[in-house]
C-alpha cells in the first residue's frame, strides 16, 4: 500500500540528451558562441555530441569528488554550457543550484550561504567580478571551466577520466535548486524534486505536440526551471534547436533568418527588442508557427506585431502564467485573427488535470466573478520548499493552495485576469499594468514603461524610447489625458533599468532609486510633434 502512495514518475535532467539522442539521432543544435567548457567543438552540434559532452562532464565532475545528493552551486558568464553543467550534475545525483550571473555579489553570497557549503562551478570572470567579494573558501571545492587562480580545479585539467552509468535519485528527493526573480528582495531558493517537475512538463508536452519538430529557437535565462521544462519537450519530439546568447537585433536576426524557427521562445522584454525584426526584408520571423511566452506579462502591440510578422497560415502565441515556485498554472494563446481584441490582462484558464485557480478576498472567501482578489493556484508541480528559509514558504501555502502575490479576477466563465502584483498597487490606480499597456499601444516609439510609486506616492510612469529619442511632452499630455491622473515621466535607458536575469524589472528598486534620486534620467526635450 505504501509504495504506491509514493511518486513513480519523474523527469530527469541528466538523461534529457541521452534520451533525445537515442530516439532522434543527430538532431542539429546551433549555438550563437562557443561552449566555454568545450571551445573547440565549434557552434553546430547534434543530440549526440551534447549527450556525450554531459556524459563526459559528469564523469569528471565525479572525479572531481561530487557525490549524490551533494549541492553543486553553478555561477559563471552567461552561456549554454550552463544548460551541460546542469545535466552533467544531475546526472551523477547531485543537485544542482543555479544562480543568475546577474546577481550583485552581496546576494550570490547570501544564497551560497543557504546552499551549506556547496560546491562551486564557475570561471575566471565570475571570481574576479560577482564572487570577488564571496569568501569561496567555504565552499566544498571550486571548479572552474577555465583557468583560473588560487585554490580551484580545472575542469580541463580531468578529461578523459572513466564514464559512470547515470544516478537516479527517488522522485521524490531533491534534484534542482533555482532562485526567485528577487523583484521584492533577496531571491528565494526554491527546491524541485523529479516528481512535482515531470508533474510541470507532462500538460507542456500536450501543448506542443502541435509543434513537434518544428527548428526552435530560445533565448532564455539558463538559469531559470522554465528553460528546461521547454527544453525537455523540444528534445522530447526532436526539434532542431538554435539557442542564442545575446538576443541584439543586429546579432539574432540574421541567425534567425538563416534558421527560420518555426518555434520561438524568449522574454517578454526581448520580444519588446525584436519587434523591430517584424519588418525585417530578411524575413527571420516568417516561418514562425508558435511563439511562446511566460516570465511576465506581453503587451498587445508586441503580440500584434510578432504575429504579423509570420507567413505562417495561423500563427500563435501561447501565453503561460505562473511562477518558478508553481510551473505555469494557467494558459491562453493568441491568434492573428484576434490580435487587435488582445487583452492582455487576460492570462488563461487553469490546465485541466494539473492546476486549478482561485481568487480570494482578505480573509480567504473566494471572489465571486468580476470581483478583485488575492490569486492563488493548486498545482501538482509545487516545489518542496525555500531552502533556508522554510517559515516563508510555510507562509505562502494555505490548506494546499498557493499564494501567488498577484491581485485580479474570474470572469463567469473562469479565465482569470492579472492586474498587480500586491506590492506594486497604487491606490489611484485600478491596474499599473493595464495603463502600460495602453500606453504602449498608444506610443509607437516607447519600447518600455513602468508605473511606480513616486516619493509622494503618486504614480510615475518611467519610459524608455527606442533609440533613447526624447519624448515630446505636448504629444504625451494629448495621448494621457484620458488616462488615470500620472506623474510627469521620468525617461531612462532601457539599459540603466534593474532587471532580473529574465529581463523582469525590478520595480521596488526602480522606487527607491527614484526617491533617492539615483535613477540614471535621459532629457525629456521635445523633438516635434
């Protein structure tokens, strides 16, 4: 009776490319730069090699003296080769934790903290910059992907050593550790297990099976559980891969020209960045059939443009909402027939089967349609916890449902529809996400906008232009004045922004540079009307 109450099934990154090479072959996969772990094995790869290259990885990673269940904290520059590392990890049962190579290096030495004395991958740029400050001396071992000073063991230097059959954990054990966006503060390390991560990837394969095969192209944080959930199910149906690095125009269109995905995956805010490929004469979005999009919310304007910009015959763009702590719990796509009714406050229905949603007023009533509300989720695929910090998870979780820390509403036929994150609410506002989004519809050139509280909080909208063009203040009086009461804007370089390694702002920290008068501010002198 007992072992079947236990989880059976699990999804295992370190058998994701072993698996994939054994059903498709030698699928190709495109990288935008050399591996840093593999410099000379160049840009064109297949399933083969890269299930290989985990392999080889994990065998000298054991040599190394990496043991299962042990911590192994992954932070280095920013490349696929994360994405081995991982794999190679977790295939000789240890767990890995990834931290952003974004993160400031007061915050990296907090969460290696918490990780209890973990071993540490990283690189020569990584020790003399974020972990400049971070006494690695805690650490189990430090192994770096090239040649670094001090006390550290090449990871060059262990090649050829012998291979090891692959470490199945229980499913229900630990088996990654990702961090929180860290929008509110010092992220959060959350724990997944093989079990609650097969119960995230099963619906996302039955979402794409539609797509299967078709050549993928993502640019994505390597860092973050979605990357590999999608990764899991392109791999699954043997889609050519093209995985880029720096998602520049000028750099990713013309490898998205030569590649024409039919599949497309990236940020939000990246997306924001290419649409101006829409029009490309190059066409590198024509061949796209899906896009794909999580992490934050999508403007409507950006939606209309990608998929205008697909020759396909009916182009779609799959939005998921969630959280790293949940998995996507709820689903909607667009299409290129609806695109000019986009609501983009609009994020789904739940995914029948694996999650359900709720909004709840203050004291836990469910909302009844059209009401505002706390939105909390019940998913199979919850993580385990926080690690180091259990009394907070503990908090978020009420008799099995999830606190997700976002306000909105059900309609009467239960799609459910963000307005705010709860910290980010501004009393004169129903919704600062609704009004970025009209203003974004409304002013071609801005390529961002965020509403945050000022120092007499009010609400001020700061704006970034494409090409830092500066705004026209009688233009943005005419185009406002039917909107809610704002602020004068305030314009910045979309560069100069606090982000997450998923492009998220950070709108508490935008807040606090404003009111300190820290925030890096553009002139806002009229160039015409």
């Amino acid at each position: 009776m007992l072992q079947r109450l236990l989880p059976e099934r699990g999804f295992y990154l370190g058998l994701m490319f072993q698996e994939a090479a054994a059903r498709h072959g030698r699928v190709r996969v495109t990288l935008d730069r050399p591996l840093d772990v593999a410099p000379d094995a160049g840009t064109d790869l297949g399933y083969t090699e890269l299930a290989d290259l985990v392999d080889d990885l994990a065998a000298r990673l054991w040599s190394a003296g990496v043991r299962p269940s042990e911590h192994v904290a992954i932070v280095k520059g920013d490349n696929v080769d994360i994405v081995l590392l991982t794999c190679a990890v977790s295939r000789i049962g240890a767990v890995p934790a990834l931290l952003s190579p974004s993160l400031d290096g007061q915050v990296a030495a907090v969460l290696l903290d918490r990780l209890h004395a973990p071993w540490l991958i990283t690189d020569r740029a990584t020790l003399e910059s974020t972990l400049s400050t971070v006494d690695t001396t805690l650490a189990r071992g430090v192994l770096t992907v090239d040649e670094a000073p001090g006390n550290t063991i090449a990871l060059a230097a262990l090649a050829g050593v012998p291979r090891r059959p692959a470490i199945r954990l229980h499913p229900g054990e630990p088996s990654l550790i990702t961090h929180s966006s860290g929008t509110t503060g010092i992220p959060k390390l959350a724990v997944h297990c093989p079990h609650t991560m097969w119960n995230r990837l099963v619906p996302q394969q039955a979402l794409g099976r539609a797509t299967r095969r078709e050549p993928a192209a993502l640019h994505m944080s390597f860092v973050h559980s979605r990357f590999y959930h999608l990764l899991g199910v392109l791999l699954h149906f043997g889609s050519p891969l093209l995985l880029l690095v720096d998602p520049d125009p000028a750099h990713a269109g013309p490898l998205l020209a030569a590649h024409r995905p039919g599949i497309v995956e990236t940020h939000p805010n990246t997306y924001v960045l290419w649409e101006d490929l829409a029009d490309a004469p190059d066409g590198p979005l024509s061949n796209v059939r899906a896009y794909g999009s999580t992490f934050d919310a999508i403007h409507p304007r950006t939606v209309r443009r990608l998929l205008a910009a697909s020759r396909r015959r009916d182009p779609r763009l799959m939005q998921l909402y969630g959280q790293s702590e949940t998995g996507p719990i709820a689903f909607c796509w667009y299409t290129r027939r609806g695109a000019d009714r986009v609501q983009a406050r609009r994020v789904g229905t739940g995914i029948p089967g694996f999650t359900r949603i709720r909004v709840v007023d203050e004291r836990g009533r469910t909302c009844p349609p059209g009401a505002t509300g706390a939105i909390e989720a019940r998913t199979r695929g919850r993580i385990l916890t926080y690690l180091g910090a259990p009394e907070s998870y503990a908090r978020q979780v009420d008799r099995g449902w999830w606190r997700m820390g976002d306000m909105g509403y059900r309609d009467r036929w239960g799609a459910l529809y963000l307005l705010d994150r709860e910290v980010d609410q501004i009393s004169t506002l129903d919704s600062n996400l609704a009004v970025e989004d009209e203003l974004l519809s409304r002013i071609a050139d801005l390529r961002e906008v965020v509403i945050v509280h000022g120092p007499e909080r009010e609400p001020v909208p700061v704006v970034c232009t494409r090409g830092d063009q500066p705004l026209d203040p009688a233009r943005w009086r005419e185009l406002t004045r039917d909107l809610p009461a704002l602020a004068e804007p305030v314009q910045c370089r979309f560069e100069d922004l606090p982000r997450t390694g998923t492009w998220k702002i950070k709108r508490l920290e935008i807040a606090r540079l404003l009111a300190a008068g820290e925030l890096p501010t553009l002139s806002t002198a009229p160039v015409g009307g």
